[in-house]
C-alpha cells in the first residue's frame, strides 16, 4: 500500500509524505477488516519492536492484540459507531511483551457503503497506566461510547466510577465510592456476581449483561466488557466499561413478544377452523335427536344438558378464532395460560 500511494503522486511528494507520516510520534495504520495491515508508519512498527513499518506491511494484526476478545471489541464499536477515540486496549509486542495501547480509529467506506479499511491512531500509554496513583482513574478509559465505566477491587468494592455510571445509578459520586457494586446489581443476579468476579479474576476477562437498578429502582440493561489491571506492587483491580443496552432489550423483548401473539394467533385460528366441522356435526345431530325426543322421556334433561354444554364449546371456538391481543392468566403451580375471555 505505501508502494502504491507513492505511485498516486509525483515523486517529490511522495517523499514528502512519507517523511511526515514517519515524522509522527504516535502509530498510524490502515488495516483491512479481515485483519491485514496494509499500511503505516515507523513509529507504529517501533512501538510493538519491529524495525520498520515495512515488517508489519500485509502482517496479521491479530497477532498485536492481547486477545481474540480485544480485536473482537475494537471492530464491534468501529463498525457499530462508524469510529471510536481513545479506547483503551491491550497489545502485544514482537517479543509477546503486553503493551496499552489508545486507539483512535475510523471506518473508510466504499460508495456501497461498505467498509474497505480501518484508519487510526495509536499512542503507548502503558506507561502512564504503571504511574497511576493507588486508586486508579478513568481519564484513559473513559469515553463517548461507555456509558458505564468503574474501577473495582477483586472483591467489587467501587473504586472509581465515571460521570455517565453515576448518573445512570441516579446517585453523586462521592456517595457510590467504597460500596460494593453487588449492592446495586439486580437481587436475582447477585449471586452470578460473585462468580463473575471470580472468573474475571482468575482468566483476566469477561463479557456479558449484567442487570442494575437504579436509584428508581428501574433496571437498567448494561452490555459490558471487563478485565484485570495488575498494579506494580502486586495489588489488581477490575475495569469494567458498559454501554446501555436497556431499550435495545426492551425492543428484543417486546419484538419476542409479538412473535408469541402471532404464534398464538396461528393457533388459534388451526385450532378454531378444526373444531369447527366436528362440531357443527354434532351440534346438527343433537338438534335433530332433540326434536324427535318427548320432553317426558328420562333420556331428554340428559340431552339438553349435552346441547348446553355443545354450545359452550362452540361459543369458546368463536372467540379462540377471534383473538386480537394477548392475555395471560394464573393457572396452578405457578403455570400462565392464556385467557381466552380476554383475548377476545
């Protein structure tokens, strides 16, 4: 690629260009979506031990990333938000040395409106990480798409939360730091909590939903990525950033709901079209039998009772083929059935 941008502009330019981009004392990149590297600068190959930007040309940019799940993230909120500024992520080095990097990065479509390449920014903040005070801050990973983001200990004591998580528990920040974050987890998942601590502890990572409830006691849906930071004297901590996906759930949900109402629509009305002939028979035949049958005859309240009980069935089979909403009702051992005198 940095062969063919040369070929696109006069020579003197060209030399002109490269000079700047390699001038640059922050990593520049253009990478494909499969995950090709296919331009940058020296300053990028430098920062993760390579000699020149000419060794990480079409090299594998999986093999930078800390994880699978990293990579993963990145490309979710670039092809999800078209960029992303500043998003903290775990690198490593060609010595399989762990390196943070901040990444800064936008998608280049094409006129289909496609995605033809990956062009950011990245800048070393290890460092920076490594010099921060005991309690740890969000300045780095705090950013317009976490709508959530908190500093907790292995245990889940709060440590630090940002604006955003603070106003969306409806509570200042001052008030929620040293509770544990247990506190203000849904009570039917708390107990998921502990383990989900425990597997962030032990394997450095985790994703997930995790349900909280607000200072309204409202549940509020959070889709998050989490992961161990190791202090230099030993100590770690967990970084937790979220996004807010409550109406995006709520819509899934209602979505789910509409599917059932038409499932039982569609079986309501199989239903309602079957019976409908078997008891128009039997409905005639009784009919027929009563009006040849003495009223004297013992045979006859037996008959009636029959006819009652037909025309029941048929009133019932009108309104199943009738339903227009969907209403549920109590039935026993905690079973929902749904009520037909209401969905009709």
């Amino acid at each position: 690629m940095a062969v063919l941008a040369t070929e696109m502009i006069p020579e003197r330019s060209a030399k002109w260009y490269l000079e700047f981009i390699n001038s640059i004392p922050m990593g520049v990149f253009r990478e494909t979506l499969e995950g090709r590297i296919v331009f940058c600068n020296n300053s990028l190959a430098e920062m993760f031990g390579f000699t020149s930007f000419r060794d990480l040309v079409d090299y594998p940019i999986i093999n930078l990333y800390g994880s699978t799940k990293a990579r993963d993230s990145f490309l979710d909120a670039v092809i999800r938000n078209g960029s992303v500024v500043d998003l903290p992520l775990l690198f490593k080095k060609k010595d399989g040395s762990p390196i943070w990097c901040s990444v800064s990065a936008r998608a280049t479509l094409e006129k289909s409106g496609f995605i033809v390449h990956l062009d950011g920014l990245m800048r070393d903040i290890t460092k920076n990480l490594g010099e921060e005070e005991e309690k740890p801050g969000l300045t780095k990973m705090d950013n317009p798409f976490n709508d959530f983001v908190i500093v907790m200990d292995a245990e889940g004591e709060l440590l630090d939360i940002n604006k955003g998580g603070a106003e969306l528990l409806g509570f200042k920040k001052d008030e929620l730091l040293g509770k544990p974050i247990s506190e203000f987890v849904v009570q039917r998942f708390r107990d998921l909590f502990t383990t989900f601590l425990s597997i962030v502890s032990k394997v450095g990572g985790e994703e997930g939903v995790l349900t909280v409830m607000d200072c309204n006691g409202e549940e509020q849906d959070l889709e998050f990525k989490a992961f161990v930071q190791k202090k230099a004297n030993g100590s770690d901590y967990i970084i937790l950033m979220a996004r807010n996906v409550t109406e995006r759930i709520k819509f899934q949900k209602e979505q789910l709901s509409k599917e059932k109402f038409h499932g039982v629509m569609e079986m309501a009305g199989g239903v309602a079209h079957r019976l409908n002939q078997p008891l128009t028979i039997i409905r005639n035949t009784l009919n027929e039998v009563l009006s040849r049958l003495d009223s004297a005859d013992p045979n006859y309240e037996k008959m009636i009772k029959i006819h009652q009980q037909t025309e029941r069935i048929n009133e019932l089979a009108k309104k199943i083929g009738n339903i227009k909403k969907y209403e549920p009702m109590d039935y026993v051992a905690g079973v929902k059935i749904v009520d037909i005198d209401k969905t009709s």
